[in-house]
C-alpha cells in the first residue's frame, strides 16, 4: 500500500476541498477525506477536501508498508477553492469571501481566508435577486510522473480544464441561497490506460441570519466525483489503479459574533462515500468549532479543534502487525487542533502572508496497526500587481506511526513536502493568461512509500 500525503485536484486556488481514504483489496489502508482547499491539479486533489474534510480535493495516496494494503487519501479540494473562484463584478465580494462561503469552516485543508465574518451576507443590487458567474479555463502541461508511482515513472503530456459557475441569491437580507459548480479534468496524451482523471463537485445553501440578530445557521448539501488513476504496480497489483468514489454531504453550520473582532462557529458534517472498490465504502461523521479574531483590518487570527469518525461497510480490522482480523470492520476516529495567521497589506510585493500549524492524531478499534500523530506545517506568500498576480505556498507533514514497523527493528516513518507556484496575467477585462507548477515528494524509509512528482502547465482563463 502506498501512502502519500497531501495531494490530489487541490479545490480550486481560489475557493478550496479535504480527507479521502482509499483503497486496496485485502487490507486497504486508510484514507481519509479532506476537502475543500482545492489545488486544481489532479495530480493532487487536496481535496476540495470534498468540501471541508481532510481529504479536498488533491489526490494522496497512502501508503500502508505490507503488501496487503493500500491507501489513497485524495485531497476538494477542494483545493478547489484557491486557484479559480470567480472574481464577482457585481458582489461586493472577494474571491477569499467566496471561497470561504463555499467550503467554510470544515475545511482541514488550506489556510482560512481573511474573513471577518463567515458567511457574511453581501450587499446586492436591489434591482437584482440572483446573479449568476461563470468561468472557464483551458491549459498545456507535462508531468514526469502523473501516475504517482515509486519505482516507475511514465511521464506525460496533457491537457487540462476547468470550469466553474455560481449562482447567488439574496431577496430577502435575512436570507442567503446559492448554487455552485465545479468540474476539473486532466487527459493524458502517452498513458496507455486511464487517460482521463478528474473531478465534479455541486453544492448548494441556504443560510439565515436576522439583520440584528449575533447567531447565523445555515445547510449545506454537496455531492463531490473522483475520478484518478494511481500506479500500485510496486505492490503486486495491476500496474495501475483507478480510484472512483462518489461523496454526499449535508452540513448543518451555526455561527455567533461574539464580539465585532470575533466570531465563533460550529459544523457537523455527515457523509456516504461510494467507491468503485466495494471495500473502501464508508460512511463518516465530522464536528468542528472554529474561532476567528480579526486583530486588525490586515490581521487575521484562526483557530479550530475536530473530531472525525469513519466507518467502513467492508473493510477488515487489522492487528498491529497488519493480519487481518475476522471479525469486525474498521473503524477509525481522528482528532486534531489547528491555528494560523493571516496578515494582508497594501504594499503589492507583500499583499499576503499567510501560516498555518496543525496537529492531528489518528486511532482505529483494533491493533493500532493505523494509529498515526501528524504534525503540519503552511506557509503562502502573494503578490498582486496591476495585472500579474503570484501566488507561492509550501506545505511539509511529518507522520509518527506508534505500531507500524519497516522491519522489526525499525518503525515506519513517512514524510510529505510540497510547493506550489502560480503566475498569472490579466490580458483583458475577462481574460487572463496563467502559469503554474506543482511539486509533491514523500519520503519514507520505507522504498515502497517513496515517490515525487512535478505538474507544470500553462493556459489561459475566462470569467464572466
């Protein structure tokens, strides 16, 4: 089984989606979803966390050191959210406020946005109950090793798009709708088999807040697609692999401004995750509560405790040494504390800073044999011109497994590193043309659970 960390279509690189656990046939390893910071880039789904779970959309794969399992934790990425989220011109609002709308607090992904107040409603134009935006792009790249395999490595051309569209509504100023969709695919010119891989992801709300009234709540529904393939050819499997899933949410959200600098909200999620491997099926519940402190107009402080249940439908317990148990499936139950800083400033060569900690601890209902602490670490740096903007960030985890051994002696270590570089330039009013690249590695002492990556592509945007 093949762990690998963060990766997977990353939820947009401007709204976010997010922790996906995958798959195997005799003892998958585990995968957990994290949506919603989507990093479009299908080579690494962060998954859009689907939304708002560790797991959005950018594609992970996991890694379990016995020839038994096998891990994909996709990652909603959503992000999703980060790299696209359409610039509204008649919304007083920023692509950060959109894509903190969308995929909100229950993200695990991504660095939380500079927002005084999630979910804020928007003034819009009385002449106008529902706005809609929609935006497209197409782009030309190369990866040297799209498959994600440790041993081989098939690089590749491809073509990539991306579209994107919104549909907001506000009658009523007690009253907030949406609709939002997003699609993401790659197709890769010289792999043989699975040329295509991508993601489709539809969500909607409905938020109320009195006009003066503290306390705000709100439902949203999501339905998230998955669709990449993975090379697994080091562990006896085909050659390659490739992991479908199909996720539905609902999301209940309630907030409360406890004062004008401060905001606290609470979510609860509760999600069915479809795999085209029967094993991987699971059904999962999720409850965060967040605490945001705006220090200043450029200052942001953000802070969130979770809790994270995953039930499997077929997939078997495993003892510490990763035999397979008779009785009973797994279940796992993740645990995890975050902060981070923001800070925005009107110089452009520094317009924003952006770092985030987090600390997360997973357990299983059997031998430990899954049991990890994960310490992670985020830094992102922008730079906003008149027409070119830069958008840099770089991400490391560091894995501690307790019962997991490389050998008898040893203890299974892992490691994840990853940067991300975006360059783009407005050509016209609704045009722009971008640049990117994106580099993924995993080390391990384990040679099985070892591999890097690089995505490079350049293309061109619409929105309107």
């Amino acid at each position: 089984m093949i762990a690998r960390n963060y990766r997977f279509l990353t939820f947009l690189n401007v709204l976010l989606v997010h922790a996906l656990e995958p798959l195997s046939h005799q003892a998958h390893a585990q995968v957990i979803k994290e949506y919603p910071s989507f990093t479009s880039n299908l080579g690494s789904l962060e998954v859009f966390n689907h939304g708002g779970f560790e797991a959005s959309p950018t594609a992970t794969k996991i890694a379990e050191p016995t020839p038994q399992a096998v891990v994909v934790e996709p990652s909603p990425t959503p992000s999703l959210a980060q790299q696209n989220a359409p610039a509204k011109k008649e919304i007083a609002m920023t692509d950060e406020e959109l894509e903190f709308l969308l995929f909100g607090s229950i993200n695990e992904v991504g660095l939380p946005e500079t927002e005084s107040e999630e979910n804020d409603f928007i003034e819009l134009p009385e002449s106008k109950n529902w706005l809609p935006s929609v935006s497209a792009s197409v782009g030309f790249g190369f990866s040297d090793n799209p498959m994600y395999g440790p041993y081989v490595r098939e690089s590749s051309t491809y073509m990539e798009f991306e579209t994107e569209s919104f549909l907001l509504r506000q009658a009523n100023p007690d009253y907030l709708s949406y609709l939002y969709f997003y699609g993401e695919g790659k197709r890769f010119m010289e792999v043989d088999d699975h040329k295509l891989s991508g993601i489709l992801l539809v969500q909607g709300e409905h938020s109320y807040r009195p006009t003066n009234s503290s306390s705000s709540g709100g439902l949203k529904l999501r339905h998230t697609y998955y669709d990449q393939a993975f090379d697994f050819s080091d562990l006896g499997l085909p050659f390659s692999m490739q992991v479908q899933s199909n996720k539905s949410e609902i999301i209940p959200h309630f907030g409360y401004q406890l004062t004008p600098q401060i905001k606290l909200s609470a979510e609860t999620a509760f999600g069915i995750d479809r795999y085209d491997n029967p094993s991987e099926n699971n059904s999962d519940q999720k409850i965060q509560v967040d605490l945001t402190a705006k220090q200043s107009e450029q200052t942001t402080l953000h802070a969130k405790i979770f809790h994270h249940t995953i039930r499997y439908v077929e997939r078997k317990r495993k003892d510490g040494d990763g035999t397979n148990l008779s009785d009973g499936n797994l279940r796992t139950k993740k645990i995890g504390i975050s902060g981070s800083w923001e800070k925005q400033s009107k110089n452009p060569w520094l317009d924003t800073l952006g770092a985030e900690l987090k600390y997360n601890q997973l357990s299983d209902n059997a031998g430990a044999y899954y049991d990890y602490s994960k310490i992670s670490a985020k830094l992102s740096y922008e730079i906003k011109g008149e027409k070119w903007k830069s958008v840099s960030k770089l991400g490391w985890d560091n894995y501690l497994y307790g019962i997991r051994e490389v050998s008898p002696r040893y203890q299974f270590e892992r490691q994840s590193y990853g940067i991300d570089l975006l360059l783009t330039r407005k050509i016209s009013s609704d045009w722009e043309a971008y640049s990117k690249w994106r580099y993924e590695q995993d080390q391990s002492n384990a040679r099985d659970y070892e591999y890097y990556t690089n995505f490079w592509a350049l293309g061109v945007k619409w929105e309107n």
